[in-house]
C-alpha cells in the first residue's frame, strides 16, 4: 500500500495502508507457499539441444527446480489451512468460510509450520536452482524467519490490537468486494464467518496483555470497531433475499449474534483495553534493526537510510528553491530571493510559492471526482508519452470502507493473484463530516489540485495500478504473494519524479515544487521512523522535522505521528525502495548507454513479479543471486 497522505490524529483516535499502518493482512507464512510449486512448474522450459557439460547443468537445475516445486506442492496445504482469511485475499477459496486461529494452539501450530518449512528449504541445495527460483527461494526464507521472529520475539499478538480488527473486517470484506464467485455464495461463505468472528474476538481480549498495548494501538482500534459491522450493513444485509429462506435465517442470526460480539468487544476495549493501555508504541533499536532487515531486504542499514535521507533532503530543499525564484520572480510581496540564501531565507522562499499551488484545491466533496479526472489525465500521458505498458484490466476509485480508515487518505488494493481479471480498487477516505472548517482546509491545502494529481500517479497509474497488473503477469504465485511493499511502494515514488522529468502537467513549475513536496514526505518518513522509535522523539521533534522542514500541513503531520506511533519500519519502504529504483536507472542507463529505451526499461523492472529491488538489480545486471 502507498504514502498517501494520513488522516490527522483526531481521525485516527477521535473518531489509515495507502498501505499506511503494519498490516494485519500481510501474507504470513501461513499463506505463504502456495505457491513456488505453481511457479516453479510453469518456469520450467522443455530441453533443447546443447553441449553436453551444459546438458548436465540444465539437468541438475531442472532436478533442483523440481524439488523445490514438489517441497512448495506440499507446503501449501498447511498454509492455506492455517490462514484462511489471507487465503481469500489471495484468491485460493476453499477456505473461505474459515477463520484463522489465533489462540495459542494456532500460534504454536504456525511456528512449527513454519520451522518445519525452514528445515525443508535447508535441504534443497539452493545454488543449483535456477536465478529466478533463487530469488524465490531467498524471499521465501526471509518470509519464514521474519514471521518466526515476530510470533517469538516481536510477539504483536499479545501488543497490537489492529492484527484482530484487521483480521474481522477482511474476512467479511475479502469476500464481498469482488465478485470472484456468485453473490449467494459469498454471502454463505460470510454468514459462516460472521459465526466466527465473535472467537476472534475473544480470542484478541485473550491474547492482549493491557500493560504492553500501546495507548494509541487502543485507542485507534476502540475507534475502529463498529466498521466491522459497517462491512455487514453495506456489503452483506442489502442482499439478504439473495438467499433462500433456511440460509437468510441463519444469516440474521448471526448478524445478531455478531452485534452483540462487537458490543461486548466495545465494552472491553472502552472499559479495559484503554484505560489501562500502558505499553511503549516505540520497539527500540534491537527489535528496529532485526524488523528493518526483515521489512526491507536491502543492503541499506538504519544507518545508510538515516545519510540518505538527510543528504536528499538538503538536496531537494535547494531545488524547490530554484523553483521558487522561478516562480516568485517579480511577483509583488515575494520575500527576498537571493542565491546564496540562508535557512530561513529559503524557508520563507519555499513557503510563499507553495502558497501558489495550494490556492488551487478540490471543493470537500470534490475529492474522489477529482481524484478520477487526475487518474484518466495521467493514465493519457503515459499513452501519449509511450513510457510503460499499460493496464488493460480495470480499477475503481471507491470510498475507503469504514474499518480501513484512521491511519492513511488512500491505497491501491489489487485483486489476489489467483483472482484473475477482477477489478483493482483506489480508495480514498473521505473528510471526517466532524472536522471543523479549519481543519477542512489544512487537509486540502495539503490536498490541492496538484496533489490529488500526484496521489493518482502513486496509487494509480503509473503507480501501484499499473504496477501491480504487470507484477501479477509473472508465473510465481509465491512472489504474487509475497510481493515486496518496499519494490511497490519504492516504484510508486520512482514514478512521481518520471513523470515531472518527462513534462506532465506541460512541465508547470508548481506541479514539480509540489512532487518535490511530495517527495520530501518519502523523506520524512525514514528520518521520522527511527527517529521515533530508535531515538526517542517527542512529537514536537517529529511536527518540526514534518511541518517546517517537509512543509506538510499540520493536519497531514498530525496523521503521520499517529501512523508513527502505529507502525514501525514501514513508513522507510518508501524512499528506501525509491532510492534503490533511482540506483537501478543510473545503473542501467551506465550499461546500456545510447541504446537505453524508458519504455523497454520499465517493462522489464515490472516484468519480475516485484521482489525485493536487490534481486530485480541482480537479475537485471547479470549478478550473482545474493
């Protein structure tokens, strides 16, 4: 999911995955693996005619490769039994009128599942597999020891209470958002989760230790509860007489059943979980570090990011500089605009040209419609342009459902990899109605008209839409499935900056300034991430670093220190992968020099199922599979 803009924190705990929070719904390893055996299988080539130490070679790839896909063959019955809930997201719908167990038995049975899993891998002798079977195998292993890990050592089982919520809204809402089988059957499929849920439930009061839970995990989810029904009353109830007379009975009874659960939940959370919510939201340096390495599979350190990230910050300020001379040159009241200028010299420069585009901004009810007209005039550039392939399947600019909302403005949410020609949805949360008029129009100074142009370019095309259409084109199911957020989201930034470079907008200045802006809250985040959680910022700390140095608005900073304080080691995948993207073209254009295509370029780095970037490098490169 992408770094739309967060909702502020009165949103967030008074009242969200662009894939903005940790996940609830991130593939584990229990839904894992279905999955190389599928891709693994249809990689395979038939024989040709060759040497005969590279016939031996081929043979003994082709051996490997087919151990591999025989120990995926079997993984994925465990899997998919083990995880229900994802299995639907992804499209295998045997199980789609179970729920995941998350008692301590289930716990338990995952971690050896997946222990059992790691010690299969360790048998297969890797090197003799072929590169692309390689990359799988690695992003497989790092899969199931970061799932260890997190079940052992993390343990957001007994902490976070958004991984139940999660789980209770996207089993009803998996089912009912694409039609993917015949609605009567869906909404048997749902009744008998509908039966479930009320466990879960149960399941989370359980499991949650108060004095470890966060104050903000609470809060945000004691605010989140009643979206569970929410999904009932928009996707389920209305088509009720779709069923016949015993099955609707059975319905209401567990729609009743399932309104007293989430009263009851309601009651725990307000009267119990909140009140004595007494655990640190920050995880410290140890447990950052370890969960970094898992998140993002690069060769960039917590140290390496936090350079980066300073460096491009001092880099793109001076640029948006520029910019601002540009612009403000002549203008009557413009401050002063020298070319050495001081900090706050450039500070106040900046400000007064961003002033400029934030004068134009969708009406508060205009959002999703501009937000549409941005996505088609985007989506007619790239045509025009010739840069990338496009989609030929559809996407639907939707209102985000009610249990997703309170940590992020929008996110793309592409079809599972099994379901096949289904619609990909770009869901934007509407403004809260309780927001005052103030609080209105810091939202939408953040959210202006060139903004809303910008979102639509990271959540639709050529973003996340786009490249999750080519991704779910690649054989591997495994890396459908385990697709890396830090390859999405690093693209989706890579694609803001491709498409100012090559004129959008007919190269207007301000539209650049605020891709910049935009780009500067990729920034942020991984300066923000670590800064909260490894070295202890206040939130003054973290609304100077957002506000006065990023120049987002208060209502966007607000949100984001909230999105902070519920996630970690999420918010760099952005400039992460970004920077990693940036480093690829560099790399690509050195080796290929004049004959260098854009077009045939994004092609290809879209043509590898969105693994880790490392291992798109290494693919792309010639290198060895590290």
């Amino acid at each position: 999911m992408a770094d739309a803009a967060t909702l502020s924190a009165a949103y967030a705990v008074g009242n969200p995955f662009v894939h903005c929070r940790e996940n609830p719904m991130r593939p584990s390893l229990l839904a894992l693996a279905l999955i190389a055996s599928l891709s693994a299988c249809q990689r395979t080539e038939a024989p040709s005619a060759t040497p005969a130490g590279a016939s031996a070679a081929a043979n003994s790839t082709e051996a490997a490769d087919a151990k591999f896909s025989e120990f995926s063959r079997r993984a994925l019955a465990g899997w998919l039994q083990l995880s229900p809930v994802n299995a639907t997201q992804i499209g295998e719908h045997r199980y789609d009128g179970e729920i995941d167990d998350l008692s301590e038995t289930g716990r338990k049975a995952g971690v050896d599942f997946a222990r059992k899993t790691l010690a299969d891998l360790d048998a297969i002798d890797v090197s003799q597999l072929s590169r692309e079977n390689q990359v799988d195998a690695a992003i497989l292993r790092n899969q199931l020891q970061y799932d260890v890990w997190a079940s052992e050592t993390l343990q957001s089982w007994a902490t976070d209470p958004q991984i139940y919520n999660g789980l209770a809204g996207g089993a009803l809402y998996n089912l009912m958002a694409r039609e993917f089988a015949p609605l009567p059957d869906r909404l048997k499929s749902a009744t008998v989760r509908m039966e479930k849920i009320p466990g879960l439930l149960a399941q989370a009061r359980a499991n949650l230790d108060p004095a470890r839970v966060p104050q903000i995990h609470a809060q945000t989810v004691a605010k989140q509860n009643a979206g569970i029904l929410s999904i009932v009353e928009a996707f389920i109830t209305p088509h009720a007489k779709e069923l016949a007379e015993a099955d609707q009975q059975r319905l209401a009874a567990a729609t009743d059943t399932l309104k007293k659960a989430v009263a009851e939940h309601q009651q725990w959370l307000d009267k119990t979980l909140v009140p004595n919510a007494k655990g640190d939201f920050r995880i410290g340096a140890q447990l950052y570090d370890q969960k970094l390495k898992f998140a993002l599979v690069s060769s960039l350190s917590r140290a390496d990011i936090k350079q980066r990230a300073e460096n491009e910050l001092k880099r793109v300020r001076g640029e948006m500089y520029g910019i601002a001379q540009q612009v403000l040159k002549d203008r009557p009241g413009a401050p002063a605009l020298g070319d050495q200028p001081d900090d706050a010299t450039q500070q106040r420069a900046i400000e007064a040209a961003l002033e400029l585009a934030y004068a134009e901004r969708p009406a508060r009810d205009a959002v999703v419609a501009d937000a549409e007209a941005a996505l088609k005039s985007a989506t007619d550039f790239v045509r025009a342009k010739d840069l990338v392939t496009l989609p030929d399947a559809p996407v639907d600019i939707i209102e985000m459902p009610e249990f997703q909302r309170g940590v992020a403005v929008a996110y793309c949410d592409s079809p599972g990899p099994l379901d096949k020609n289904l619609k990909t949805f770009y869901a934007i949360s509407p403004i809260p109605t309780e927001w005052s008029q103030a609080q209105v129009d810091s939202f939408l100074r953040e959210y202006n008209s060139r903004m809303i142009h910008l979102l639509s370019i990271h959540e639709g095309t050529p973003g996340h839409y786009l490249e999750g259409w080519h991704s779910g084109k690649f054989p591997s199911t495994l890396r459908a499935v385990l697709r890396s957020g830090l390859f999405a989201e690093g693209w989706a930034v890579y694609t803001e900056r491709m498409m100012a470079d090559a004129g959008y907008l007919n190269n207007d200045p301000l539209f650049r300034l605020v891709q910049l802006k935009f780009y500067l809250r990729t920034i942020a985040n991984a300066i923000l991430d670590q800064g909260v959680h490894v070295d202890g910022w206040s939130k003054e700390q973290a609304m100077d670093l957002m506000v006065r140095q990023t120049f987002q608005q208060e209502r966007e900073a607000d949100g984001k220190w909230t999105r902070a304080q519920l996630s970690s080691a999420q918010l760099p995948t952005y400039f992460v992968g970004a920077q990693e993207h940036f480093d690829l073209r560099k790399a690509m254009e050195a080796k290929l020099g004049d004959k260098f295509n854009a077009k045939a370029y994004h092609d290809q780095v879209l043509s590898y199922g969105a693994p880790p970037v490392r291992f798109v490098r290494e693919l792309m490169l010639d290198e060895p599979i590290q």
